[in-house]
C-alpha cells in the first residue's frame, strides 16, 4: 500500500461526511431534539470551527476552509460585523473582506456548513463589540436593554441580513448552507447590570429573531434564561459539565477557546493540545453532539478593527491555523484525528443517552450503546496528577492523567487525548529576505519622512472651556485627539512645578513648549493611567499639547458603550503645594493628526513634495511619518513586517492598513513556564510566553496587498524607532517531527468499523503544507531515542533506519512509516521501541 493512502483515506471519509448534506438535497429541514441538532430527520455529531471573513483576505478564503475541512469540520462560525456593514446609518457595504454573502459561498463550495451569528453584538475583540458608534449619538438610546430606540435599531440590522440571507437563498431550507442563527451574545455576563429590564430583554430578543422566520434553529450562547424555542449553549474553556434549560435542547458548545487572544504589554497566551483535545473529547463523553472551536482560524484585526483597550493586531489566538493560513502542529493534526475517532463513535452516540460507570477515584466510563452487544466507549482519567490502570469489559487500559481515550467498539483504543504522535512541530522556518545587511528592499536612501509638530494644526480645531471626553469628540474617526491651551507663569512664581494628569486611556504624549516632557498609558485590564511629571517652565505664556490616543475602543461589559477615555484631569502643583486646576480653562483641541489629514498613508500622494527625502532617514523620533519603497519576496504565501526596532503607531502596505504596532510595550518579566504541565484546568494565563518581550513583533501582509515591482510602505511613529531595521519575512518552510511507539493506537485512520485494526501497526506520519515538499531528514533512529523536536539524540538502543525514511518521504507531501520491527529491524528484542523522525519541509 501507498504509504499516503491512510492519511489519503481518512480525508475522503471526512469531505464525503461533510458535503453529504448539502451535495445531495436542494433543500434541508433543520431541526432538533433532546440529543441532537436533526437535519433532514437524522441527529448529527458536528465539528465547527470559527472563521471571521474580516480577519483575513477573500482570495484566502477558500484555503482556510479547505484546512478546516481536511481538519475534520462540518461547520464554520463566524459572526457578523455591524459596524463595518452599516458604518453610516442606512448606508451598507459588503464588499472585500466584507462580502459576507461571498463568504458564506465559499463555505457552502466546500461542502461544509455554516452557522451564523448574526447578534448583532459581536464583543469578539472587536473594536466597540461590532456595535456602529453612531448608534450612540441617537438620542435617549441604551444598549442592549429595553429601550425602544435601541430594539428598533436591531430589529431592522437584524432583519437586514436575514433578510439577505434569504435572497441569496442561503438557508438550508433554500438549499443553502446555513444550519444555525445567533441572537445576542453572552448576555448572561452582563445581565445582572441591567436588572428587569435585562430579562425583558432577552425575551424581546428571542422573539425578534424567530420573528424574521429563517427556518433554521437560534441559539442564545451563554444564556441560561434563553426562551423556548431558543437553544441556550455553553461557551469556556470546558463544557462537559454543561446542562441546556430544557430537556427538550440538545448539549451544544459554541466557543470552545483554543488559546486566547494577544493584547500589547502582555504575555502571549498558549493552550496545550492535550488539554484542548481533553475537554472536546470530555464534551462528546457526556452528552455533547455540536462543539465549536473559537478561534479554528483566528487571523489578522486588520486597520483599525481590534477592540479594546489595547488588544493586539495579531489575532492568532493558538488556532489551529494560525494568523497566516499555516496549519499550526501538533494542534491541527491531533484534532483531526480526536475528530475522526469521535466521527467513528457517531452512529451510537446519536442512538442513545450515554450510561455512566465509575471505574475508580476520578475514572470513569460513558458508554453509548447502538444494541445490547454494540458499544462505543469513553475512558476517562480526570486526575490532574495520577496516571491509572483501568477495567473495563474485561480488559485492562492504561490512561494517562487528564485525558480520554476513545474506543469505537466498546473495546480497542483508538485515541487518547493525551497520546500526541502526530507532526510535532519544532520551528517554523520565516526567513528574512530583506535586513539591514540587503539593501535590495528596504535601502536606507529609499526612505522619505514628514515630521508632525506637536498640537493644534488646522482650521478646523475648536475651543472649550473644559476636558472632553475622547470618544464622543472623534466619534472614533481617528485614534488621536489633541488637548492644547496656554499656562501663563508670573515673575513669582515658581518655575518649576509638578504636572499630574489623569486619563481614562489608553495613552498620551505631553509636550511642554512643543518638547516631549512625558508618555503614559494604560493595559487591557485597566486602560486608565496617571503621569505625575516634574517640568520646567518659563516666565510668560507656555504651550501645553496632550495628543491622548485610543488603542481600540471597549468591546465587552456592562455598559460598554458609555465607557469613556481621554485626559478628565490637568493639574498643576508647586513647591509649596499650592495646587493649580487647569482641566476649566481653555482648551483648544483637534481631532487627528496632520498626516492623516493629508492622506500620507495614500498611495496617489507617495510622490507629495510634503516627503522629505535624504539619504538617511532621522530616527528616534516622535510624531514621523516614514515612507520607503520595497520589492516583495518572491512567492506566493503571505509576507510579515518585522517592527521590531519600532516603539508604537500605524503601518500602511499599498494604502492597505496592517494595523496598530507597539513592539516598545514589553510584557511583565514573570509569569511564563518554559514547559507547561497541559494537566488539570487551564486558564489563559497558565501557559503564558515571551515574558519580558512585546507581544507582537511579526505584523501579517497578505499576498494579496502587493504586487510585483515597486510596493509602498508607510509608518505612523508615535514614540521614536529606526525604521531601517525593519524587515519583510516570508516562510519558507517548517521542521517537522514524529515521535511514535510500538505500543501507541495505531492512528483513527486505520480503523475500519466493524471490522477493527486488522494487523495494522502503529504508524509516524508526516504532513507538509500544501504545495511544500520533505525535502530533508535530519534525524531517524528506531530504539530508545532521546529528547524533543528540534534535538533528538539516539539512545542506548538503536537503528540507523535513515535511508528507509528517506525512502518514503523525501520528496513526498506527506508520508508515513510502519512502526513495527518488521518494517525497521530490532535493534534490542525484548525492549519497547520508539520511532523519532525530523524532517525539513520547504517550498
């Protein structure tokens, strides 16, 4: 047999079972029961997975989902972005990373289905939780309770893309791919804030939706007073424990987080495979049948899109794809094959409640019977620490701490969440093609600069005799709001004193006579701030210039949408503590930079004779603008700018936006483990890395934004960076490793219903991206070989099997080898040997 085939044959089993759906019937009745999601009169087991078409480009699309359905998804999720729909009342745009409609298609062209969580609130880290800011400007209107202003507003958004649904015959009933539809999201949290008018809510909201007659079940996600016919779900890090409000609901699970989200000043969040796969496979032991990964793809907050305060761009979140369209191993592979083996138990686990038996302290079975004789079983150790022998039906188990194993006969092991053999991934090969050193893109006498001058810089600034709030005076056009006015120091008084400004966030530059004299800001969790500055002054009038900027405006909470930010304080204090409040005099402010008024970042105005141009750029400074030219690597995957040498501001490619940058906001020193024990439950500050260091340095541009020749890039700096520093990356490819022994399952692949394993051993299997080649081996040793991915070494027991890998893979996509003494000799009889394989992928 082809040593592809395996892997061949497991991804034809789980396209086949996804577009059956939809391949075959014109129309589809969706409905539900106690157990299960019903379509077309049979309960389903669904994998999903979320994909938000904003956070990635229309022409990766299709390659995203082809990865998720290779991944073993039946289903995509995404929500739907207001604000970007509707981004003036009544005025809509679907286009570009917007079409949803085209979004949608692209899935349903998959073969896969696609539930659609319409909200219309969103939070999702998404700048102001998806709600359009005009929204706030109505008159009287609060969000998200009982306020006829507010309910109108949503009704007809809501309505709006139903109704577009339906005209472009997307429900599955019109034979389109849309099995599911949301309304609200994790109210639950926030209710409490808002009392009785909060549970009035919730009804009004659960009768709005099924109003707007979609002919496919609602689902209100983390609400547990969601009204019939409404199907509350679970959203966390664990949802086996999870009870619907009626037993008539089946147990669904729409948020099962992979990782978490990055914000700038902090660590960046990882979440164990093991762990994942544990409480996914704990999920569908008891009872669940719909499980949705959030984020399955989590990519790129794009422009000014991350919500706030101060999330990052890099929207990764751990995903199995992650934020550039690779697949991320072992996370990716280890999941496909969890989802394959629960694929296998399908036909009991839609037959039957499952029976539970307790095997011992913290072990214990479900079992799911087809017949009296016909069985599939989950094993579960859920000790945090003890590994243990088990019975059961006669026949002894080995589980590790906090995992389950997986058999689809009531008999043979299948999967162990635990057991992870499949492409461990050591590096991902981002090579630099262009540094300092190479001249060839990023030249240090290619770049031209325009430097900002510190306040008010146009016609259209205006005077109040007090501090504004920032959001309701940039109604978030920009991020940049200036606070100017005048300090007069008398021939008495001191000229020395101390500046105490206080800010709701989420940073702010202070200039004292137009000189950089202080910078502060906040964090995620508390975007407020205080500077407390000594400065001098001179006798006579003083300028006083605040540029006060937004990092995303709040997306989550009670109340959100009223949360302020901006410069509420200004006070001055002298050495004799005599105070002076300066928050009631005059100020003049200005929304905006000049820059962004002049369109810098526009490509029609690259050859302004606003630039500056010399043949070394000024570095170090604050408030520049720097414009340079590039060539983009050859290839075709996505490119990355390296913004390390940077402090904080805004990158442009060909007018395009990547987003905000802040590579100067390091993350505490403390807090990270070098290696996390994925054992007992997780939070998302359990496995933190990069501790001391940005959270980002690596900002995405897709292929997509640029072309051969010349490309265009440009920088907001606020703080002072060395732009030519800066370099465009390109990945080129990965080191992959497989780790497998003779006693572990033989893979999900190679089990056949009703018929078993045969005589099939345990196999290494290893998987490049699409269109990359094994082109290396690096190490193979059959016996007791040591160490992890990226450094084995041999062990005392060992055979030189180089030549029989590279036999089978080099040149291959994907390969796989026999782990078995008949295949690779026996180096030592007697002694249980491993297979350990790394190998280069490349393109």
């Amino acid at each position: 047999m082809d040593m592809k085939t395996p892997l061949s044959l497991a991804l034809v089993f789980v396209s086949v079972f996804a577009v059956f759906c939809f391949d075959h019937a014109l129309s589809t009745t969706v409905t539900y029961d106690h157990r299960a999601l019903v379509i077309d009169g049979k309960r389903r087991v669904l994998q999903s997975g979320s994909i938000h078409y904003p956070r990635s480009t229309p022409e990766v699309w299709p390659e995203l989902i082809r990865k998720s359905k290779e991944g073993g998804l039946d289903v995509i999720e995404t929500y739907v972005f207001w604000n970007y729909h509707e981004p003036v009342r009544g005025e809509y745009y679907f286009e570009g990373r917007f079409d949803l409609v085209k979004f949608v298609r692209t899935v349903q062209e998959a073969g896969l289905m696609v539930h659609l969580r319409i909200g219309p609130y969103a939070c999702a880290e998404w700048n102001y939780g998806g709600f359009p800011l005009w929204l706030h400007f109505i008159p009287g209107i609060q969000f998200r309770t009982t306020n006829d202003l507010f309910k109108k507003e949503m009704l007809r958004f809501l309505a709006k893309i139903v109704g577009l649904m339906k005209e472009e015959k997307l429900f599955a009933s019109q034979g389109g791919p849309i099995i599911l539809a949301q309304v609200e999201n994790e109210y639950e949290l926030v209710e409490w804030a808002y009392g009785v008018a909060g549970e009035l809510y919730v009804n009004w909201a659960a009768e709005a939706a099924i109003s707007l007659n979609t002919t496919v079940p609602w689902v209100m996600c983390r609400q547990e007073d969601a009204p019939d016919p409404i199907i509350n779900t679970c959203n966390g890090f664990y949802c086996d424990q999870f009870t619907p409000n009626s037993p008539s609901k089946p147990k669904m699970w729409t948020e099962n987080y992979s990782g978490w989200f990055k914000s700038f000043g902090y660590p960046i969040p990882h979440r164990p495979v093991e762990d994942l796969a544990f409480a996914v496979a704990r999920f569908f032991e008891m009872g669940g049948t719909f499980h949705n990964y959030y984020m399955y793809f989590g990519g790129t907050n794009f422009g000014r899109t991350a919500g706030g305060p101060l999330v990052a761009t890099s929207y990764d979140y751990d995903a199995p794809i992650d934020e550039y369209g690779f697949i991320r191993q072992p996370k990716w592979g280890h999941l496909r094959d969890l989802h394959l083996a629960i694929k296998h138990c399908e036909e009991y686990l839609i037959r039957s409640d499952p029976t539970h038996q307790q095997l011992g302290h913290n072990l214990e079975a479900h079992i799911y019977y087809k017949s009296s004789n016909k069985c599939a079983a989950f094993l579960a150790n859920y000790d945090s620490e003890l590994d243990a022998n088990v019975t059961f039906n006669g026949n002894l188990y080995f589980l590790p701490a906090w995992s389950v194993s997986i058999l689809p006969d009531c008999k043979n092991v299948i999967f162990n969440t635990a057991k992870v053999f499949h492409d461990l991934v050591v590096s991902q090969r981002i090579l630099a093609h262009t540094t300092t050193a190479n001249k060839l893109i990023l030249s240090a006498t290619s770049w031209s600069w325009y430097m900002e001058k510190p306040g008010v810089w146009g016609n259209n600034s205006f005077t109040e005799s007090r501090l504004l709030e920032q959001i309701n005076t940039t109604k978030d056009t920009s991020d940049y709001l200036w606070y100017t006015t005048s300090i007069n120091i008398m021939p008495v008084q001191s000229k020395e004193v101390l500046l105490l400004i206080e800010s709701l966030g989420h940073a702010a530059l202070i200039f004292v006579n137009k000189r950089l004299v202080a910078f502060g800001y906040g964090n995620h969790d508390d975007a407020s701030f205080s500077i407390n500055e000594k400065i001098s002054l001179v006798q006579g009038n003083n300028t006083l210039d605040i540029l006060s900027m937004m990092v995303g405006l709040q997306n989550f909470g009670p109340w959100f949408d009223v949360q302020g930010a901006g410069i509420f304080s200004v006070v001055l204090i002298d050495p004799w503590n005599n105070k002076y409040d300066v928050s009631a005099e005059e100020w003049t402010y200005q929304v905006g930079l000049e820059g962004e008024y002049l369109g810098l970042d526009k490509v029609i105005h690259a050859n302004s004779s606003l630039w500056i141009k010399g043949s070394v750029p000024p570095i170090n400074k604050t408030l520049i603008w720097y414009k340079v030219s590039f060539l983009a690597p050859q290839g075709n995957g996505p490119l990355a700018l390296n913004l390390t040498s940077m402090g904080k501001g805004q990158a442009w490619v060909n007018g395009q936006s990547i987003g905000r940058y802040w590579p100067a906001y390091l993350s505490p020193s403390q807090g990270c483990t070098e290696n996390c024990d994925y054992r007992g439950e997780y939070d998302s500050t359990k496995c933190q890395k990069n501790c001391g260091q940005p959270a980002q340095t690596l900002y995405h541009v897709p292929r997509s934004w640029v072309h051969p020749g010349q490309n265009l890039l440009v920088l907001h700096e606020e703080l002072g960076g060395d732009p030519t520093k800066i370099s465009v990356l390109t990945r080129s490819g990965q080191e992959i490793c497989s780790f497998v022994s003779e006693d572990d399952p033989q893979p999900a692949d190679f089990w056949i219903p009703n018929m078993g394993f045969g005589s099939r051993s345990p196999e290494a299997q290893l998987t490049c991206e699409q269109g990359w080649h094994i082109t290396s081996i690096n190490f193979a040793s059959f016996g007791s070989p040591q160490g992890n991915c990226g450094a084995f070494s041999v062990g005392t027991c060992h055979a030189n099997i180089l030549s029989i890998v590279q036999k089978a893979c080099i040149g291959e996509e994907q390969c796989s080898v026999p782990v078995s003494t008949a295949n690779l000799g026996d180096p030592c009889p007697g002694v249980l040997k491993t297979l350990a394989i790394e190998a280069i992928c490349s393109d």
